[in-house]
C-alpha cells in the first residue's frame, strides 16, 4: 500500500520515474565506439606492454593505453588526466580495478601518440606521471588499502609501502617477461579490506599485541557493552579496576583469545591497538583467482613478519623482490607463482627463495569446511 499510495504503478515502473537522484546510468559513460559494439567483440591482443587493441565484428577498433596509477590522486593530477582524455579520447577515461588509468581511441595513430606524450610527462625528480604498461605476463599496479592516511585500525602503511615495493618491480610493470601475470596486493591489517587472500604475492600488516587499555578514560568515551559486544573472539569481558585510588568501569582482555583485529578501537577509542614495536608485515604468495590450470587458491604465509621498517621498508621491498626474480627464472610459461610452488614442493620453493620456514609458517586450522566448503567456481560432483 506504501508504494501505491505514494503513486508507485508496479505495472509502468518507469512512469513519473524522477531520474536525477543518485548516480547517472553507467552506459552514459562509454565511448560511442564501446556503447555501439558493447557485446559484439571478436577478440583483443596486446600489441606491446601498456597498449592494447580490441576488434569487434563491426571492423570497429579500439585502443587502449594502460598507464599507472596511484591510489590517492591529488585534483592537480586528475585535472591533468582529464586533460589527456579531452585531447585524445574525447573526454572519455576509465580506471581499473587495481588504479590503472585507460585511455581509450579508435585509431593506431593516436594510441601511440597518445603513449608518446604521457611517457615524456614527468615530475619534478623526473619520474614518470604515467607509466605505461601492465598487461600481459607482468606486474600491474598494486591494489591496496587505506593505511595510516584514513583507517584507524592499520597495522602498517598503504601507500609507503606500495611506493618502495613498484619501484623495485617498475621494471616488470614496463615489461612483460613474467612466465604469467603476477598479482600484488597490498592489507593493512588483518580485517582486509584490500582482499590480499587470493594474490600471487600478499603484503598483510598484523598486529601482535592486543589493544592497550586506558582505564582512565574508557567509561567516559565508550559504551562497554560495544566494545564486548563488538569483539569476534569473546576475548573482552567487563571489569572493574582500580585506578589512581577510585574502581572505575573498565574491560579485561583475554590474551590468548585476541585475534588483533581492531574490532574493539573502532567501538572504544580508549583501546587501541597500533604499537610501533607489535606492528609489522606478513608476507603471503601463491593465491590466484583464476580457473585456468589449476582452481582458485588462497595465499600462504611465507614471512611471519617483518618490522616497518619506515619510510622505504628495504626488508619488505628486497624479499619481494627475491620471490619474484626466482620465479621468473624458474616457472613454466602459463605458470603462476602458487602454480610453480606446488609443483616444486614447497620446501624447495623455500629453499630457492632463501626464506627461512618457522614454526610460525604450520598451519593448525583443524576446521572441518576448510576441506569441505565449496570456494572454487570448477565444476564437482
């Protein structure tokens, strides 16, 4: 009755329809030449590393130009993008899913004018604005997180780490020389929202200790019963403490129920969680979401951890930069790293890579859906 009362025909949905609430329909935002084949592709091929084309059964061509983007754009720099789109492309400009930037036109010409010209724009120090490359068999861009610029639950840095980690693959995003395309991805903390569980190579911050609590102040700024409620693992509990002579309403942590997810902080701002000594970076290799070859896998830990080393993490950059040069000198062509890992054992796998194996490193998740959930789209009976 609320929708036929407030004039709402289910039988004309359209009709009175006000359509400038929320955002604009998505086909508003192709290129004529993508609106006008959308469906009707006969193939694509990369013609070099950051360029590609693609045909459709019309005979219409596009070509794309993939350049590198960061996560956090100043205005100044997406003015300039936008610049380059109006120029080339007729304003029309799209990102990937992992921040790359795509410039699309429907002529071989412009495609390489347009490379030439983002590849002579350079910042002040003289790196590049906007790499070209990307695809194929290399290393794209790095998908990654928040970090200490806007989440308050990091474990370690977003875009720090990210930097230092492209500049020491830079040459592997140019080029594609990789047995198959590699997948970095970048979590601040164990909560994920950067979906680090399924990459070729995964950098997790993790905390080690559990939150620090402030009872002086904690009854004042939270509700307790959040805070209780709001934590996965049951490990906090009210209390009663003593503090500066008076019992004041606090919380208890139980230890060795912490998981180190920051549930708490974002509930209780008087427990928090980041410390400069338990924070740090796990490494983690050998996930994939593809099908071809072998099912979708998750990442393995193969680093327990790794302190932030700030403002370059040389320990961080070097060991991934180690995994990636013995993989590529050793995979099958097709082969992804987890693919080359399982088919070497990973022991060898450690050994090659120079990686010590811990006590850390042996799984002891005993659940029985970890055998038996259904997490790959392959068929089974």
């Amino acid at each position: 009755m609320a929708f036929i009362s407030s004039g709402y025909n289910p039988d004309k949905p359209m009709e009175d329809r006000i359509t400038d609430i929320g955002p604009r329909h998505f086909d508003e935002f192709y290129p004529p030449v993508i609106k006008a084949n959308k469906g009707k592709w006969l193939y694509h091929d990369i013609l070099e590393p950051g360029v590609l084309v693609h045909v459709a059964e019309s005979g219409d061509e596009v070509y794309t130009v993939r350049a590198a983007g960061a996560r956090l754009m100043s205005v100044t720099h997406i003015r300039e993008i936008c610049e380059i789109a109006d120029k080339y492309c007729g304003g029309f400009v799209r990102w990937t899913t992992r921040n790359n930037i795509e410039f699309m036109t429907t002529t071989k010409e412009s495609a390489y004018a347009l490379k030439a010209d983002m590849e002579s724009r350079k910042f002040d120090g003289g790196s590049f604005k906007f790499p070209v490359g990307g695809t194929g068999s290399g290393i794209t861009n790095i998908v990654h997180t928040q970090g200490w610029i806007h989440c308050h639950t990091p474990a370690t840095d977003a875009s720090g780490p990210v930097k230092a980690t492209m500049d020491v693959l830079f040459d592997e995003f140019k080029n594609m020389r990789m047995p198959a395309h590699v997948r970095v991805s970048l979590a601040c903390c164990l909560n994920m929202c950067g979906a680090v569980h399924c990459s070729d190579i995964a950098i997790l911050g993790f905390h080690r200790k559990p939150p620090i609590l402030d009872h002086e102040y904690l009854d004042k700024m939270c509700e307790i019963p959040l805070a209780v409620a709001a934590c996965p693992t049951a490990a906090i509990r009210p209390s009663k403490v003593e503090y500066d002579g008076k019992t004041v309403n606090s919380v208890a942590v139980k230890q060795e129920r912490c998981m180190f997810c920051g549930n708490c902080y974002t509930m209780c701002p008087s427990m928090p969680l980041a410390d400069d000594e338990g924070d740090g970076i796990v490494l983690m290799v050998g996930g994939k979401v593809s099908n071809r070859i072998s099912r979708p896998t998750f990442s393995k830990v193969v680093v327990a951890f790794i302190p932030n080393e700030t403002p370059r993490w040389p320990t961080t950059t070097s060991t991934i930069k180690r995994i990636v040069d013995v993989y590529a000198a050793n995979a099958n062509k097709y082969e992804r790293l987890g693919e080359w890992a399982e088919r070497i054992g990973w022991e060898r796998f450690f050994e090659k890579c120079e990686l010590e194996f811990t006590h850390h490193l042996i799984d002891d998740f005993r659940d029985p859906a970890y055998y038996t959930w259904r997490h790959t789209s392959q068929f089974k009976f």
